[in-house]
C-alpha cells in the first residue's frame, strides 16, 4: 500500500486540496445525472446532449490556460478554476430547463478543464524528482476521495428529496472552494523564463500531437468499467446486477494500492510507450472475457467479469503510468501548462464520444463490438512506442528538422 500522506510541504498542501476536491467530484460523479434527471426533471436525452455539449466545448480551453498558467503563475490560476468551478457547480441549484442546464455545465466543465492544465506546473514544480510517480500518487488520493464522496452521496439518492439533491450539488460546490482554500498554503509557482519562438508551440509539435490522439482513444477505456459493464451486466449476462457495485469496488481498491508502485518502474518515454503497449493487450484479454460471459450461467458470468475488471484495472494502471510519463518528459519545462493542456484533449474527446461508441458497439452490437473495441486498444497500444520514438527524435532534432512522420516511426 502507497504512502497517502506525503512528508510536510508543498506535496501535502498538493495531496490536501486535491483530496478535499475530489471528495466533492465523488458526490456528483455519483448522483449528479439523477440531480438534473429525477430532481430537477430534465429528460435523460436532454442531460446527454448537455453533457456531451459540455465535453466539446471544453477542449480547447485547456491549452490557453495552461499557457496562462506557464508565463503569469500557476497557483493563483489554479486557484481562480476552482473558484470558478464552485461557483458554475452552485448555480446547478438554479437550473430548472434545458439550455440553463447547458450553460452552467458548460461553465462547470470548461473551468475542470482550465484545472486540469493549470495544475501540471504545479506538480512539475513541486513533485519532487520524479513528478510523473507524485502524479502516480495523486490518482490513488483521487480515487479514495471519490470513494468517500460517493458514499456520501448514497444519502442523498437513497432519500430522494429536492433539497437532498440540492444539498449534494451545495457540499459539491463547498468542496471546490475549500479546494481553492487550501492552495493558500502553497509557495507561489514563479513562472518560467521566456523563451523565444512560437507561442503556441505545444500545436506545432506532430509527434506529442499523435501521442496525444493514441491516448485519447486508449482513454476510453475510462468508460468502459462505468458505462458499458453496467450495461452488459444488466441486459446481456446472468449475473447479479449488485456485481455492478463489486466492479467498481475492485478497480477503486487496486487502484488506491498500486498506481504508485505501478509507475515507479515507468521512468523513461521509452518504458512509457512499453506500458501503453501492455495495457492494449491488457484490455483486449479484458473486453473478451467480457464478451464470453452472455449466456454464461450466473456464476461463470459472474466469475468472467470479475476476472475481466482485474485485467482491465491492471491495463489501466498501465495506461495511466505511461500517461503521466509521456505527457511530462516529453513537454519542455517551461511550456508544462500548454503542453499539459493539448495532452488534455485527448482524454476530453474520450469524455465526450466514449459512451456513445462503447454503447454503439458493445451493446447495440453486442459480443463482436467487444472484440472489436479490445482490437482496437491493442492496436493503439501497439502505435504508442513508435509515437514515443518519433517524439525523443523530434525533441533531439534542429527546429527546421523536416524528415517524414513515416519514414521517422519505420526507422
């Protein structure tokens, strides 16, 4: 088990407020679809469509606010998403139709997304030696808050009231703001040198671009544990629907015990790329083993999808490793905000369209779409070590270096 509590400094303020943070995402990540569907009556269709409007719309916001984060200061940044994203999450209270739903989803998700980028100097200023295994260990401490905000959550459904809800959207809200609060205690991030140049390098660079794209579409797989499982496991398998419950639980407690120790051998973009590479055969073990358990007896259902949801977690501490390696060697220090922010779009699109295609193919389709989506994992993950070659090349190259993407990823 990972140490949860880093020594005295800049690490625990870190660890505070992103513990207190996700705490409050773990109570919307768990009701807040029934908020705006069984409280405030918006038809399920609508929350999607406002959802997935949201996703889109955010993309783009990260860069900028990374940018803003590399060159002005990342803490007082960070600090004014949260505070934003506060006060977007407690206009949810207000929401009583379709397009306030929208805009205030949008702002909600577009100040996360700003977040997020806003965040990475931080961690590449303050994780130590090694900020990809620091973030390594932020996901454990993201993955017990959550856990708590869910239970927490539990009350709030399982009461059903107007004001529960509103008071889960309230603590939500709360908090974000304490989030905020607790940076207070951080040491500012003075920003980097300026660098000659284009500014809007992070766009400029192809290969982190294709690095980005491979991990956007491996980031799916985020969705498959919380979108098509439940669905399967419902409509397609024997097995008991509680097992739905018994997934998540199994993925959180895997995840909380080793995402650390699983990045601390992914020390290099070349074994970053190795872990992307295993993760897509990871998921595809995963996604068939799912797909055998329709018409299985209840217990060899059920058995098949829990050994699926071991090798699917062990895939995703895989990917997230490679992730966090790749994402931060292969940004230069004093653009980590903007680079941080493109790497972000990838994991967005996921947001956005991953439910749908899941949907689309593995339950609309059925048994065949989980083979295909496996396929596709262990294709992507066969792409990520010839993008991570391309990508240590171009980093080592003359800025007028022109050679083909082809004829770099067959060398």
């Amino acid at each position: 088990m990972p140490r949860l509590i880093p020594d005295a400094g800049p690490q625990r303020v870190i660890a505070a407020s992103n513990f207190v943070y996700t705490v409050g995402s773990g109570l919307y990540l768990t009701a807040g679809v029934l908020y705006f569907t069984r409280s405030v009556h918006l038809p399920a269709g609508q929350v999607g469509l406002g959802l997935g409007i949201a996703g889109l719309v955010s993309l783009a916001l990260g860069i900028a606010v990374g940018h803003l984060a590399d060159t002005r200061g990342a803490r007082g940044v960070y600090a004014t998403t949260l505070v934003v994203q506060a006060l977007a999450t407690a206009g949810f209270v207000l929401v009583d139709s379709f397009w306030p739903f929208v805009l205030a989803v949008c702002a909600a998700t577009r100040a996360k997304a700003a977040g997020l980028a806003a965040r990475s100097p931080i961690i590449r200023r303050y994780g130590g030696d090694r900020p990809q295994e620091f973030r390594a260990h932020l996901r454990s401490v993201t993955n017990i808050g959550i856990s708590l905000g869910a239970l927490l959550a539990g009350w709030a459904v399982q009461v059903g009231t107007h004001t529960a809800y509103q008071l889960l959207v309230i603590g939500n809200a709360i908090g974000f703001a304490a989030s905020a609060a607790v940076l207070v205690l951080l040491p500012p991030v003075t920003p980097g040198p300026t660098v000659g140049g284009p500014r809007w390098i992070a766009l400029r660079d192809r290969p982190y671009l294709l690095i980005t794209a491979l991990d956007g579409i491996m980031a799916i797989q985020f969705k498959v544990l919380t979108v098509a499982v439940p669905l399967w496991l419902v409509a397609a398998t024997a097995a008991p629907p509680w097992l739905i419950s018994g997934t998540m639980l199994i993925n959180t407690v895997i995840v909380i015990a080793f995402q650390v120790r699983a990045s601390r051998s992914i020390d290099s973009p070349l074994t970053g790329g190795a872990a992307y590479r295993r993760s897509g055969v990871a998921f595809l073990v995963s996604c068939s083993l799912i797909a055998l358990s329709a018409g299985a007896p209840a217990w060899a259902a059920a058995t098949l999808l829990m050994t699926a949801v071991v090798i699917h977690t062990v895939g995703e501490l895989w990917h997230s490793a490679g992730g966090f390696e790749v994402s931060f060697a292969l940004a230069p220090e004093h653009a980590t905000g903007q680079y941080l922010g493109v790497f972000g779009l990838g994991a967005g699109l996921a947001e956005a369209l991953g439910p749908g295609l899941l949907i689309a193919l593995c339950i609309t389709w059925g048994r065949p779409g989980w083979y295909v989506v496996g396929a596709l994992f262990a294709l992507t993950g066969l792409a990520a070590p010839l993008a991570v070659r391309w990508a240590q090349r171009h980093q080592g190259a003359h800025p007028t270096h022109s050679e083909s993407p082809l004829k770099e990823l067959a060398a």
